[in-house]
RNA sequence: GCCCCCGUCGUCUAGCCUGGCCUAGGACGCCGGCCUUUCACGCCGGAAACGCGGGUUCAAAUCCCGCCGGGGGUGCCA
C-alpha cells in the first residue's frame, strides 16, 4: 500500500510551497488508495510553538485536506531515544562534546582557507574513557553519526532521475542535540520508516538531506522509501517565494477571498501538467483521479497571483454550486456590516451577480448598492445628473406600475422610457445607475433594479431629485 | 568557494525519452475588435519563446560536448 504523509514544522504559518507539497502527497495516496499521514515536526522546542501546528491544521482542513493518521513528534522523544541507542552502540554515532564556539572557529577557519567546511571529527576517535570522563565532568555533549569516507550515495529520484552525493560533501552530523532533543534527519527516517512511508514527497531544498538520511535507514537496517523532490515555488525575482514578495501563507488567500477549491486546483498547476488537452480546472476528485508524479516538472515554477485570481473568478462564476457560493460568501458579507438576515435576497443577488468579481474581497465592494440603505452621490457625479432630471422623474412616475421582477422585464421597462423620451440608451441608464449607485461603473443596473424593493429605487431616486432641487 | 538541481512566449506549460507531423500548441496577463447601460463577463483576432557556442545528422527545441544564466543546499532549523 501506498503511503505517504505530509511533515511541516510548527514554526509559522502554512506556506503556499508547503501547502503544494501537502497537496501532492495527498493526491498521490488517494489516487493509489493509500494512506496520507499528517505529522508535525516539533522536535526543535526553541522555534515550534502550538499556535502555528493550530493554524496549519486548520488550513490544511481549509484546503479540503484530510489524514488518517496523526502524530506529534514531540510525543515520541522516548521511541527515538531507542534507535539512538542501537546507533550509539553499534559505533554508527558517538558523542561530541565540542562547544558552539569551538565549530563556530572551525567554520571560520575554514571560510579563511576557503576550504569547504566540514565537522572536523575531534570528537569522533574519544576512548570510552575519555568519553565517560567528559561525561562525568557534567560537560553537556550532542551526538553525531558518523559517515563513512568516500561513499558516494546514490538514489533515483521520481522527478528528477538519478542523484548522486558524495558523502564527503558533509561532515558527521548531529541526530542528538546537547539538550537531549532528536533532530530532524534523524527522527524522519525513524518516523517513516515506523509509519510505512512508502513515498516521500518534500521540497527539491531537502534532497542535500536525503544522502544523510539513507545512510541512517542503512545503519538502523531499514530500506528506504522512494524520494520525490518537488521543485520549489519561485517569486516574480526566481527567488524562492517569500514574504518579502508578498502574501505567502494559505491564511491571506482565505482572508483576501479566495476559494479553497480554486486555490488547490491552481497550486496543482505550479509545477504540475494534467494529462489529458488543454483544460485547467479540475476539482479535487477530479485530480485524485489524474493526477500522477510522471507528469510533475523538474523544474521551478513562478508563483501568479493573476492567474490565482483568474482561476477564483472562474470558481466563483462557473464551478461552484450557489449553495457553496452562499456558504463561502457568507462572512465578508458580515465583515462587511451588510443585512444578511434575508437568505433567499442574498441567494439571488449572489447567484446574478456572480461574474462580476474574482474575489471575496472585490465582491464587498461590487455588492455594495445592493445591502446599503442609501447610497452617497459624489459631488461631481451631480451636475451630470441635474440634465437628466426629466429622465428621474419620468422613471418615477412609471415605477409604481412597472414590473420588474427579472432582469429582463427590467430592460424591457427602461427601453420603454428610452423609447417614450427619444434618447439614447445610455441617456437613461447612466443616471439610473448613478442615482441608484453613486457610482459610474458596476454590476448591471437591471440587476439591481430587478432585485431591490421598489421604496428603496423609489427613495434613492426622489432623495437625488431633491438634492438637484 | 564547494555540492546538487534547473534552463521553451513576461508567467504556468505542451513538445524533448522514441530527431522530420513545430510555419513551436494551450492557459494567465497584455493589445485590438465584437456584444453592450460603463467596467466586467462572453465571443473573435493579435503581438510574444526553443539561453549561447560548437558538434552528430539529409534534417535538432528534440541527441552529444562546452559555456553562460538562475535556483537550492552548505545549522546542535525543518
């Protein structure tokens, strides 16, 4: 059985690149029927705190992500402890008591020579004696594995072909700080290794580690999984994606009013080719069904806010059932201060609104003239309106009489006032649009006529009349 | 510096393995037109790319070599 797991660390907010990464490990298991596994790398104490493992769950669950299984690693110090033993004991690590400043020396030293920097291994030839002499002196000591000379480690990627690392390129590295905490090479090998990971999906910035790591399962006597390396998600510079060049986190997609659906479909797209001609827009089933690591790219992508939003907008318009527009819609509306009691108005305007914003955020803005009371007329938007008087009046007088139950019977009804009076189409439509509106540009005026109470076109209507005097 | 990865329109990409079907296809964005009560939506059209240099071949985006460029890693972070 397939199984892989998704592994972020506690120590900030879901990262669009981490959240690509969760995605693709969870459509891979679904789409071979496996198991996907949600585990949260807590093992640095210093940076990992449980406000963040809160929020990546809850936008991991935002996301339309789901796990069968979910551990905490934190709460598995004593299982690790275990393997550390066996490692010690079979001379595949051994303690360092070497203190930060005296690598922090030998790193500059290096640097000066401008040799590449590696642990030089004061540490690794100490006699029992030695060590436990150290021991007892209370001197606090990490530990390391030690890596044998000159091994090249080689591994077939699923993305990118054949890797191959000298093991040379690093020093004996630590699976055991000095405070007693795990570290990350180690702990995911065990982890997976327990877990059943079959398949593991990270980020291309891992696959220096993933050398390090093959030499732990070999030494602990487990085989390794398969390794897919995604390429990273790249800012409008090439540079990896950061706050630096904007909204990173899943969170601000949600809060700016973005679709959770159209948001996975277009991180699927970063880096990823659906099978089957030219079409982009898949829903989650949709993608379980296709999606295959045969068609993931090696290469990096640029993160596109305009397609994001082009995509929201397609979601919003077109894929999305009106129950779900509703549902998703449903809280900027109140942010927004706007009478939502009235679920069937809201339900309409919604659903005859829908293709005229891309996001949450710009629907509050575009819906605004049909929740308001009254609506503000700028002062240079009056003079305009003072030559059309006649047009106001004359669609007053009709009002009373007139049906406007559907945008059609509304355009219907004022193509008769066009007709009657002899002007140009836009002759009406602009006063009625900015006497109802306040504004030159917007959803469709016949929208907002055939949806809001006749006393309220009425009143903003006469409330104009008797401004111009 | 060293190690690793990557390199097709501005961006996401198809094509590359199995050379000719590629006058390099699609999508976002951009530009123009149509529709129209403005913007938008929709429809139609357009500009826009094989990083460079050698080779192999009748023929190269596709195969080989070199260069250049970009990115990532180089932690008692993950």
């Amino acid at each position: 059985m397939v199984v892989t797991r998704f592994a972020p660390s506690p120590t900030g907010y879901l990262h669009l690149g981490n959240a690509r990464t969760a995605i693709f490990s969870y459509l891979f298991a679904r789409h071979h029927g496996g198991k996907f596994i949600l585990r949260i790398e807590d093992t640095d104490r210093e940076r990992s705190k449980k406000e963040y493992e809160e929020s990546l769950v809850e936008d991991l669950r935002w996301l339309g992500l789901d796990w069968d299984e979910f551990y905490r690693q934190s709460e598995r110090f004593d299982i690790y402890r275990k393997y550390v033993d066996q490692l010690l004991e079979k001379g595949y690590a051994y303690p360092c008591f070497c203190t930060e400043e005296e690598l922090e020396r030998e790193r500059r030293e290096a640097e000066l020579k401008k040799i590449p920097y590696r642990y030089s291994g004061r540490c690794r030839n100490l006699t029992e004696r030695e060590v436990e002499r150290l021991k007892a002196e209370g001197r606090p000591y990490a530990i390391r594995f030690r890596v044998p000379d000159g091994r090249t480690v080689v591994f077939e990627d699923l993305i990118k072909g054949k890797i191959a690392i000298n093991v040379d390129d690093f020093g004996d590295f630590i699976i055991v700080r000095s405070d007693g905490t795990p570290t990350y090479n180690l702990v995911v090998v065990i982890d997976d290794a327990l877990m059943g990971v079959t398949h593991v999906l990270r980020g291309e910035d891992h696959i220096s580690n993933t050398p390090k790591q093959i030499l732990i399962y070999k030494a602990l006597g487990f085989e390794p999984p398969s390794f897919a390396h995604l390429p990273v998600i790249l800012g409008p510079d090439r540079s990896k994606l950061s706050k630096r060049h904007g909204a990173v986190s899943v969170a601000s997609y949600r809060e700016e009013g973005y679709l959770p659906e159209a948001l996975f479909n277009y991180l699927c797209l970063l880096g990823w080719t659906p099978p089957s001609g030219d079409r982009e827009v898949f829903l989650k089933e949709e993608l379980i069904e296709i999606f295959d690591l045969k068609d993931v790219n090696r290469s990096p992508a640029v993160f596109s806010v305009e397609k994001l939003r082009w995509m929201n907008g397609v979601y919003i318009r077109e894929v999305v059932s009106r129950e779900r527009l509703y549902e998703a819609a449903l809280p900027f509306l109140k942010e927004a201060g706007y009478p939502v009691e009235d679920r069937e108005y809201v339900m309409k305007v919604l659903e005859l609104t829908r293709d005229a914003y891309e996001t949450f955020k710009e629907m509050v803005i575009r819906l605004r003239p049909f929740f308001v009371d009254e609506v503000e007329i700028p002062e240079n938007l009056m003079n305009p309106l003072r030559d059309a008087r006649d047009v106001l009046s004359e669609f007053l007088k009709r009002l009373e009489g007139a049906d406007l139950s559907s945008p059609d019977k509304v355009k219907e009804f004022v193509k008769g006032i066009i007709r009657d009076m002899n002007l140009k189409p836009r002759q009406v439509w602009h006063p009625l649009r900015v006497a109802l509106t306040g504004e030159e540009e917007g959803v469709g005026v016949d929208i907002l006529m055939s949806v809001l109470p006749k006393e309220k076109l009425r009143s903003r209507v006469e409330r104009v009349l008797s401004c111009l005097g």
